[in-house]
C-alpha cells in the first residue's frame, strides 16, 4: 500500500470512530434495514445519524462521480473504505437497488441529463427503485414479454402487466423493460425505460404466498404515461442494457 492510501486507511478509521454509532457496529437485524425512498424511514436515532453522515460523505456511492452524488474515490480507496467499514462491523447506511444495481447502468448507459436527474437521489436514497421484468406469460422467457409502449410526442404509453415484482407496492419508481417493436427477433424490440409509479392507472396488487405475507407484486398498466427522455439508451435497444443490469445483480447476490 503506498504512503497516501495508508494515509488514507487511517482517515478513514478516525471518520468511522467519530460518525458511526456504536448500535451500528453490530449485525442488523431485518427490522431496522433503512430502504432508500421518498418516504424513508429511520427505525432509531442512530440509524438517521449514520445514513446523514454516509450521504453527506458520498459514500454511499463512493466512486461515483461527486457531481453525482457519490465520494469520487478511486477504485483502490474504494476497496479500503469498504474494507475498514468490514473490519468495524458498520451496517449498510440503506438498502437501495437503485445504487447496486440501476446507478450503474445509469453511469454506462445514460444520458448526462438522464445521470444529474437520478443519480444524486439515488446516491441520496431518495427513490425506492423496483424492477419490471417478468410478466405472466413470460417468466422463463424474458425476451417473450409483450408490455407495450407507443410513442405519443414526448412520451410513451404503456400498456400490460408484471408480475413478482418485489415491493411494487412500497416503490416510487420502477426500471422496466417494455416491448416497443414487433420482430422477428424478440429481443431486437424491446426498450429499457424508467417509470414513475407515483401516477394515475398503475394497479398494484400484492401477491400473497401460502405463509399469507409475500414481497412480491403484479402490475398492471393501462395507458400509463413515461416520458421519452426516461428512456435507457435507443429506442428497441434496451435488451443489452437489461442483460447488463441482471449482471450488477448477480454480483450484488
């Protein structure tokens, strides 16, 4: 390790020390996850205190750019603040797919607009993110779905269901796949889109497992609005951006 990544380790260490509550030094039990959201919560004092002192930081977002919300570490400061936060035990400061998962295929492939609207709030944990892949008739066969989005001037609308959609009923937002051409090749038509759920003809229905409690959601749309510029990457290109983003969530698992 060279001089100022040591110097760096132990600034870490003495930040840890004065910003991270003792009660977040130890293993967290499901009851106290804070899930990123517009209406977060905050299950103790102290959990507030170290999502404040982690956001503030940028560090929940580390090496993402500061214009972005993240800390703008390199990737070898990175790996010693997630190494020092391991050694003192800290708590993840949120839970947030939008960081694991969509923030990353927002720096590959967004816009520079599409990044200054939703990085920084998800870097923030401001967005509860769910994800609309699956659909009844094409669970095993993604690229089989047939939610539709036509194009009306500046926006999309949207038109189908999904289903075991994790949390639908708790989400702001969801990263979609919709179909937005007929082809012979199914994956050539399909685009990547981010929709606001927070608006009128979205039905959420929970889906209740034998235990009677169940994560999991159908979604169905009926003329729902997601504007263009929402949209991931070209129009009946979103199959690469999809592919890309099941990889951040296996490495995420």
């Amino acid at each position: 390790m060279t001089d100022q990544l040591e110097s760096f380790s132990l600034e870490v260490d003495a930040w840890i020390e004065e910003h991270c509550p003792e009660s977040m030094r130890t293993p967290m039990p499901v009851s106290e996850q804070v899930w990123a959201s517009s209406d977060i919560n905050f299950p103790t004092t102290d959990s507030k205190t170290w999502f404040d002192a982690m956001v503030s930081k940028g560090w929940c977002t580390p090496e993402w750019p500061v214009d972005y919300g993240g800390g703008g570490l390199s990737f070898e400061e990175s790996k010693i603040l997630r190494s020092r936060l391991k050694f003192f035990g800290c708590r993840p400061a949120q839970i947030n797919f939008g960081i694991s998962m969509l923030g990353p295929v927002i720096l590959e492939f967004g816009t520079d607009d599409q990044k200054k609207e939703f990085l920084p709030k998800i870097s923030r944990g401001e967005i509860w993110w769910c994800q609309g892949f699956s659909e009844p008739g094409a669970g095993s066969d993604l690229a089989n779905i047939s939610t539709s989005a036509e194009l009306k001037g500046s926006e999309y609308l949207i038109n189908g269901s999904k289903i075991w959609t994790s949390e639908a009923n708790k989400a702001d937002w969801m990263y979609c796949l919709v179909r937005t051409a007929k082809t012979k090749k199914k994956q050539a038509g399909i685009s990547f889109i981010l929709l606001n759920l927070r608006q009128p003809n979205i039905d959420i229905k929970p889906i209740k497992l034998l235990s009677g409690q169940s994560p999991f959601c159908q979604v169905f749309f009926d003329d729902v609005l997601a504007k263009e510029s929402h949209r991931i990457a070209s129009e009946n290109d979103g199959w690469k951006v999809a592919k890309r983003l099941l990889e951040f969530e296996r490495t995420m698992m």
